[in-house]
C-alpha cells in the first residue's frame, strides 16, 4: 500500500520572519518543503534553513525519550520512561527550594521558546509556581535594551516602532544584517525583495556597520563604524537635526514631551566631537542628518549591533529619537506600531486596560544578590546566572531548569558557566537535544518535533510589518507517549506547587485557566471556558486571546458581542492566514506612560548619558588590539541547527574574517589560523581575509564549539567550530537593562605558527 500524498501548511518556526511553507508528505515522509505563495505574510518567501526541518524531524540525533541520571550527579545520562524522569524531578527539586527558599530554583529560558507557542505560554504558568526572582533568559543576550527603551518611551516593553518598510522613501540599517538574519524584533520576510522594491521605487537604503555586511552589499550606501560607538554617532546626528534646525515633530507633536530636555541633552555632542571616535568624517554625520530629515518618508531601525554594546539602552533611544524628531513617528513610511490580534491582555497589554495612559515601566523591583543588578521585565543579566550559583549565602542559586536554551556556548564566559552548572545540586533541560548545556542536566525531558506541533505566533504579530494573524495544525501527530512541551511544563508547575509527579495535568490546566479569568475580573467565567471547549492546552489559550483581541468576536463582557469578530476556528480554516492590513497610526491610544505622553526624554536615560559623554574621550582597546563582532550566517541557527547535513554542509563557516591590511601586518593568511586572545581566554580559528571588514575590526561568528564531551551531536561535533563566547568578558554589560556586551570586545589576535613550519 502506498501512502497518499498530502499537502500542510505550517508556519516556520526557526526564525522572527516567521514564514509560511508547504509541506507534502506521503505517510510518514517529508517529500518537499516550499514557501507557501498564499501566505498572506510571507508570500512564497523562505530560506534554506526551511528545508532543514525535514533533518530536523529525521535527525537520529535529536531526543525522543528523556535522559536522566539515575545515582546521582556523576552518575551517566541514561534513557528513562517520562514516569521514571518526572518521579525523579519530584523526589529531587522540591527538597531543595524546601530546605533553601523559593530563589534557590533559578529558571533560564532560550531563544526558541519564543517560537513555541507551548513553551511560551506554559512558561508563564511555570514562573509563577516557581516564584524564584532569578529568571534569566537569552533577552539580556539581545533585545532588553530595545525593550527597556520602547518602555520607558511608549509605556509597554512590547511597543516597538517598526519601520514600515513597503512605504518609506528612505531606510537607515544601524546595526542590523536582515539580510543574513531575516530581521528580528520585526517580523519581515524577503527582507532583501523588500529592500529592492524600496529601491525600485526611487528609495534609498543606508547601513551603517563595522563589517560590509550582506545587507550593505544591497544598500545604497555603506558606512563603516567602529564598533560600540553607535551612541556617539546617533547623538551627534539628533544634535544636527536640532543645529541645522530640521526638527520636524509631524502629527505626532500633539503626544510628545521632552523635546527641550534632548536638545540640551547632546549639545555637546557634535559631529566634531565624535567622528574620530566612531571613524565617520563628520560631514558624513552631518549628510546623514540631513538626508533622514530630507526624506519625506523614514525610518531608522537598529538591531543587535546597536543592542549588544554597553550603550545599548541609549542607542536603542537615539535610534527612536531621529524616528520621532524627523516627522515619523507613527507615519505611514516611518515607524509605525503594529495591532497584534492576540495576547493584548498578557503578553501585549498596549490594546488592554484604558487607551492612552497606564502605568509605564519601571526596573529594579528587585536586584541580582551578587553584583546587584537591577531586574528588568521580570528579569536579571543572563551572564551573572554562574556568579548566583558560585556564591554561597541566602538565595544562592542551587537548582536550575533550563528551557530551549543553552548558555554554556550563548552567554559570555561559557567555560564558567558550565563549571557553575556542575556545582548545582540539581538541574533539569527541555530541549530535543542534549546540547553542551543539557549535558550538564540531571534530567533531559525533550521537546517534539517541531512539525509534531501546531503553531501559533505568540509574540510575532507584535512585530510584523503589516498587522495578520496566522495559524498552522501540526504535520505529524506526536509519537505515542510523548507529552507535548506545555504539559512537561504543566507537570513541572504541579511538582513545584507540591501536587507530585502524577498530577493530572489537564485538570490543572482547566484550574488556572480559570484563576486567570477570575483574576480578569470576567464576570462570567463559566460561560466563557464553555465557549472555549472547542480547544484544550495552548491552543485554548490562543483562542481566548484571539477573541478578546482587537479583531476578536469578544468573549469577554459583553459577551460575544462582535459575532463576525475573529477567533482560532475560522483562522484554522485560513491557511495562508488572514491579513489584516498595513499597520495604522496609533497613538495616543497604543501609549501607556503615566503621562500619556511620548517620553523622549526619559529620567533614567539622560541620566546615562554622562557615562557616554565620559567615555567619549577614551579610546576603545589599546594599541595593537583588535575589535571583534559577531556575525550570521543564513544556513546557521544562534547554537544549533549545526547537526543537520543539509546546512552543516558546504564551505567552513566558524572563520575569523580579518581586514587584508590587517592580516599584512599581523602576519596572518587567508587559510591560515590566527590565535585570538583576551587575557587567559584564547580560541583558534581559520582566517579568511575580507576587504568587507573595517581595518582594525575583526568578525567572528558565535553559537559554535560544539567539541565539549557529553553533548550528542555527532554531526555538529565534526566541524565543531570555535566558541566566540569564551572570548567575551561576563563583566561587561548594559547596566541600565543587563544586556551582554558582545560586540566591540579589544582582542589580541596572533598567527599561529604552521605545523613544521
Ligand atoms: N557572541 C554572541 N553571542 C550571542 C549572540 C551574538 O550575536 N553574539 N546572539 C545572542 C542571541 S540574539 C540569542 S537569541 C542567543 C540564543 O541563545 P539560546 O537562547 O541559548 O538559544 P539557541 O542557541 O538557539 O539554543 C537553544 C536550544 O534550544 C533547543 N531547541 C530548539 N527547538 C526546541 C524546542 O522545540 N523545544 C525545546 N525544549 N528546545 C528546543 C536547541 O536544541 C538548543 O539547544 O544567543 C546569544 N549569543
Ligand atoms: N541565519 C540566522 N538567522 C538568525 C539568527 C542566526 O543565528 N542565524 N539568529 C536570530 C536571532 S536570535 C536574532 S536576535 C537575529 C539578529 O538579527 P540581526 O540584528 O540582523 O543580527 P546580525 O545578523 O548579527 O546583524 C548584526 C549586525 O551588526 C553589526 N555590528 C556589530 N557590532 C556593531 C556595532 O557596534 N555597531 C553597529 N552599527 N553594527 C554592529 C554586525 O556586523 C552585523 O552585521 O537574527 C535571527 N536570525
Ligand atoms: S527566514 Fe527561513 S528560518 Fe526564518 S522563518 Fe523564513 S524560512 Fe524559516
Ligand atoms: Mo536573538
């Protein structure tokens, strides 16, 4: 008997572009995987890392079955049964927050768990029973700075100005490869046809990056910058903007406080002041200035560059501030704030409680025990996760779980948090598969296939460049006895709420489902988790969101008012999904500051700036020493995805871009190795000379060295690669939002002398 043949939507979930692809299956089989043209977000658009999910989902790597230790910490990871596991978790993890208080449990969410609709949503039940204040995830590796400034500015974390790529004359890229990485923290696929229909139109694309990047390469213009001093630039040209008189505040004038207190806040920072310093001629910082003001429509965006530096709350604000000084602020061609259809009571409260006002954000309500770090958004600097653990006293850090994530190659200082991990009296992983951080787990629970799950984006339409909403059901039904992602976390909740490893989970859910609707205030309960049956699990709670949405037909009161409203059924019979439209102004309604008002001159920001102002006059690094940043590949994944043939194929992509000036006098050759060191840390890596570099910069790209014994990727661990990360220093980070320093580090780079040379 042959299988039929079938076609799947399903939803991409490896990145923040967030494509829609086709699937064809015959039985068990993956024959082919495309973009899918009726997406209505995507439109056909998608890269190679699609294709691999057919390895994914074959990979006899990845887990099926849990691993635990079964005597103790030393003992070897072994198969166990998901009762065996999870009777383990429960005999181990409750004694120790028993015996030393709730924040001896730390918690440590990954990258992908945002791209898991069960993860993420189930998380938020986990930390809440867990009620640990040491929360770490990969935001303070990324996107915090971003967070913090669009909070203290617009009142939410989650309110971001988008650029509003398909109407904008003009496009200034600080920062940012959306090219390599497909855009994030803006949900944007084809970014490069995008780019190129911009440009058709007349439009001009600007970058401006330590390294040619693929991006520069479609761009109109390319400048180079010395890495980490983005906060000079940027202040220098909101300095031209108000010297030159081109301040234009537009239509959302009305909404703004503060202008005054910026002018006065980068007087001194003059294109002059900074040019040597970010290596831009000053009238080139001048010509900037004046061509963002020109355009009639533009936009700025900035990305990880502009976040991973110890600047990166301002920056992240400069970036925002010539948005708003230049008229686009909320334009059609500007920046503009999407309506997610879903998750406006949680997770995107800017359509929840009253418009145009609220309670802002704030930082610090409580701080990190060892160095003091403030909290931000709930959380605090993934790189002092290993000092928690090392140092003793009340609250120290004693067992961990650690959900899609692996810092020991993500966070700076990896070798010292994997000698943390090992002091832990008990840690659990969720991942599918036991990577260099689930080694050091003493239970393995793993997640399923991602083509064994449906999706919905939970935090994506946020972000999108055109508001949409989309849903896809699962390829594959889960092999039997694998639980989903979100009912391990449910069982995790119950074993921390003191119910036991055989809880029923699904009874559990239905009783916090209700506590959040009595929390609501919904005044008919009942009715409304009858409205809901259709669903269980995650999938109930998109529901639910869905319908009380801006889009929804409104479960909540009154009920059911808005009967063509939208909800998961009629989107589960939309592959493709639906498009809801280019994004619309919003303000006042979207801002929830306590003034109702812009802030564009928030009193934690300007406070930041004497730091800045001091460091003007320092140099970065020492004679002699390099700069390094990072760099993505498309065919590669943060720290996975390197197990999987059809990407790990190919040329060597672990490689030190250097400058060839810089390779002359160093000694170094394309081919070669070069020693990179920073104190006692050192790696080495092949060297591939690049006129794309700016002298003196020198790019190496992070989420590889996977040669660390007991981890199970047997593909990725022959062409291991080198960890970026043991290079970085623990020490540095943004202190306003505890975001990593992971660009601009001053590294000392060497020939290493060839074999019998
Ligand atoms: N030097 C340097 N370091 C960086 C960066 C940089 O630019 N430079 N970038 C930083 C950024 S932006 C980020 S976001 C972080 C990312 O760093 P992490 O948050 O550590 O995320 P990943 O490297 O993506 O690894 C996540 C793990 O999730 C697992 N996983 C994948 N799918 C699933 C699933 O469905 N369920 C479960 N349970 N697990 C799954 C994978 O197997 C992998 O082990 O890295 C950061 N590190
Ligand atoms: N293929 C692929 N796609 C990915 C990922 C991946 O690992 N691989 N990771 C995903 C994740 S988790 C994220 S967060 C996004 C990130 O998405 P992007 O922000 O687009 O990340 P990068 O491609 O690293 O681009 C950052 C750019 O900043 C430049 N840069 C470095 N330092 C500085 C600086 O000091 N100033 C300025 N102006 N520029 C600087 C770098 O040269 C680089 O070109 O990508 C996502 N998409
Ligand atoms: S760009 Fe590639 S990895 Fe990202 S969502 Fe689209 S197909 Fe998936
Ligand atoms: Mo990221």
């Amino acid at each position: 008997m042959t299988d039929a043949a079938q076609s799947h939507y399903r939803i991409c979930p490896l990145c923040e572009a967030c494509c829609g692809l086709e699937l064809r299956t015959e039985g068990q089989r993956i024959t082919s995987i495309r973009g899918f043209e009726a997406d209505v977000l995507s439109a056909g658009y998608l890269c190679p890392k699609a294709v691999a999910l057919k390895d994914l989902h074959e990979d006899p790597d990845r887990l099926r079955q849990p691993l635990i230790r079964r005597h103790g910490r030393n003992s070897p990871l072994e198969p166990a049964s998901w009762d065996e596991a999870f009777a383990l978790i429960a005999q181990r993890l409750p004694a120790v927050t028993a015996a030393h208080g709730r924040d001896a449990l730390a918690l440590v969410l990954g990258n992908p768990a945002a791209h898991k609709m069960g993860l993420l949503l189930y998380f938020a039940r986990l930390l809440r029973a867990a009620g640990t204040r040491n929360f770490f995830s990969a935001s303070t590796l990324d996107q915090m700075p971003k967070q913090l400034q669009s909070g203290l500015m617009f009142g939410h974390w989650l309110s971001l100005a988008l650029p509003d790529i398909e109407r904008t004359d003009y496009m200034l890229v600080i920062g940012a490869n959306p090219v390599a990485s497909n855009g994030s923290m803006w949900t944007v696929p084809d970014f490069r046809g995008k780019a190129k229909a911009l440009r058709a139109r007349g439009g001009k694309l600007v970058v401006i990056d330590p390294r040619r990047s693929e991006t520069a390469e479609v761009a109109d213009a390319h400048h180079f910058i010395r890495p980490g001093t983005d906060v000079f630039l940027l202040a220098a040209m909101v300095n031209t903007l108000f010297a030159e008189g081109l301040i234009r505040l537009g239509p959302a004038a009305p909404w703004l406080a503060g202008v005054d207190s910026v002018r006065d806040a980068v007087a001194g920072f003059t294109p002059e002041a900074v040019a040597g310093r970010c290596g831009i001629a000053a009238d080139s910082i001048r010509q900037l200035a004046r061509d963002l003001a020109a355009a009639p429509r533009a936009c700025v965006y900035g990305r990880i560059g502009t976040c991973t530096q110890a600047y990166g709350t301002l920056v992240s604000w400069l970036i925002d501030l010539l948005n708003t000084l230049t008229g686009n602020l909320d334009q059609p061609g500007g920046v503009m704030f999407a309506q997610a259809p879903a998750f406006a009571a949680n997770t995107v409260a800017n359509t929840a409680g009253q418009p145009g006002v609220g309670r802002g954000v704030t930082t610090g309500r409580h701080h990190g025990r060892v160095s003091g770090a403030p909290e931000v958004f709930g959380e605090l600097p993934i790189v002092q996760l290993a000092e928690e653990i090392e140092t003793a006293g009340p609250g120290q850090v004693r067992a961990l779980i650690v959900i899609a994530g692996n810092p020991v190659l993500s966070a700076p200082n990896g070798p010292r948090i994997a000698a943390a991990l090992d002091q832990l009296e008990f840690m659990v992983s969720l991942d599918i598969y036991c990577n260099e951080t689930a080694r050091h787990a003493d239970v393995i629970l793993p997640g399923l296939s991602p083509l064994q799950e449906s999706h919905y984006d939970v935090p994506f339409p946020q972000f999108s460049h055109r508001n949409q909403a989309r849903y896809s059901a699962a390829v594959f039904a889960p092999p039997a006895g694998q639980p989903p992602e979100w009912q391990n976390l449910l069982r995790l909740t119950a074993i921390l709420q003191g119910r036991g490893a055989t809880a029923d989970v699904l009874a559990l859910d239905d009783e916090l489902l209700a506590d959040d609707l009595r929390r609501a205030g919904a005044a008919q309960p009942d009715a409304m988790l009858q409205a809901l049956s259709a669903w269980s699990g995650p999938e109930r709670l998109v529901d639910l969101a869905l319908r009380n949405g801006p889009y929804g037909d409104k479960l909540g009161d009154p009920f059911g008012d808005q009967p063509d409203g939208m909800n998961l059924a009629k989107l589960a019979a939309a592959p493709g999904g639906i498009d809801l439209g280019p994004l619309q102004p919003r303000l006042p309604e979207l801002l929830r500051t306590p003034s109702g008002r812009v802030e564009l001159a928030p009193p934690l920001l300007l406070a930041d700036l004497p730091r800045a102002w001091a460091d003007l006059a320092a140099a970065n690094g020492q004679p002699g020493q390099m700069l390094i940043i990072g760099r993505r590949d498309t065919r590669s994944n943060n720290s996975w995805m390197h197990n999987l043939p059809t990407l790990a194929k190919g040329p060597e992509r672990c490689t030190l871009l250097v400058h060839p000036a810089d390779a002359e006098r160093l000694g170094l050759s394309d081919g070669g190795l070069a020693r990179v060191s920073r104190g006692a840390a050192s790696l080495q890596a092949p060297v591939v000379l690049s006129a794309a570099m700016m002298p003196g910069v020198v790019s190496l790209p992070h989420g590889w060295g996977h040669d660390l014994a007991g981890s199970r990727l047997g593909l990725a661990s022959l062409r291991p690669g080198v960890n970026l990360n043991v290079l970085l220093d623990d020490g540095l980070i943004d202190p306003l939002s505890g975001n990593a320093v992971l660009s601009g580090v001053a590294v000392q780079v060497e020939a290493v002398a060839a074999v019998g040379a």
